[in-house]
C-alpha cells in the first residue's frame, strides 16, 4: 500500500500539522490527531448518493458482515445535507504512539473499500428499471 518511507513522511506530516489527507486508490483519507496526540482519527467516504441516501443503504449500515470483525472498531457518520457515509477509526493512543500505524490503516483501507463494495451492491436494489418500447408503429 505505501512503502516505509511514505509512511515516515506521513507520520511527519501528522505531528507538524496534526492533519493530513492521503488519497489512495481515488478515495480521500483524513487523519487526524487530537491537541494532546493522545488520539488518531481516520476518516473517509464510502458512500456519495445522488440527492439522498438510499433506505437499503442506511438498511445495509446494520448488517453483519465479516469485516466489522477485526483488529480495528469503525463506526459510521452520516452527512444527510452531502448525502454522503464515512468509515471513522478512532484510536486511544498510549506509550507505543503510532507504532501500529501502518497496521491500522491498512486494515481501515481495507475495511473502507469493502464498505464501497457492500453498498455500492445494495444502492443497485433501489434502481427501478423501466421498460421503453423502442418499435415504431406504422400507419
């Protein structure tokens, strides 16, 4: 995903600015870390709806998948006025520091981008389709 010395960089940019966004694979990640830097936060959006959010998308936010089972907890915003879902990741951090960052996102992008896959397959549900007769009649 990103080689040791992106890594060092990022965690650089993160102490000296207590933010950075990193985007990978098209999709934007916020990081941030508390005042005290005694908390990371991850942050992305895994859902972007065309003037609303779905009912089976907000339905599927409950499901049981395999990937709420992880090393890492994630919980879900809501932005109703983008009509947008984010995937956060919040982590107490102790004396280690970020001595498991690569580790945590890693398995955040992962999560994240089987959140995409999930609601992008229940969005679909919600298509209605219409039939059109395409044959002209002749008089």
């Amino acid at each position: 995903m990103l080689s040791g010395n992106d890594i060092e960089e990022l965690v650089f940019q993160l102490f000296m600015n207590l933010e950075t966004n990193l985007v990978v694979d098209g999709e934007h990640l916020r990081i941030r870390l508390s005042n005290d830097m005694k908390q990371l936060k991850l942050s992305t959006v895994i859902f972007r709806g065309d003037n609303f959010i779905p009912l089976s998308i907000r339905r599927a936010l409950r499901a049981k998948t395999i990937f709420n089972i992880s090393l890492i907890s994630t919980t879900f915003s809501i932005d109703e006025g983008n009509h947008e879902i984010s995937l956060n990741f919040s982590q107490d951090l102790d004396k280690s520091g970020l001595e498991n960052f690569e580790e945590w996102l890693e398995d955040y992008f992962w999560i994240a981008r089987e959140w995409r896959f999930l609601l992008d397959k229940y969005g679909k549900e919600d298509l209605v389709f219409a039939y059109v007769n395409r044959r002209t009649r002749k008089s």
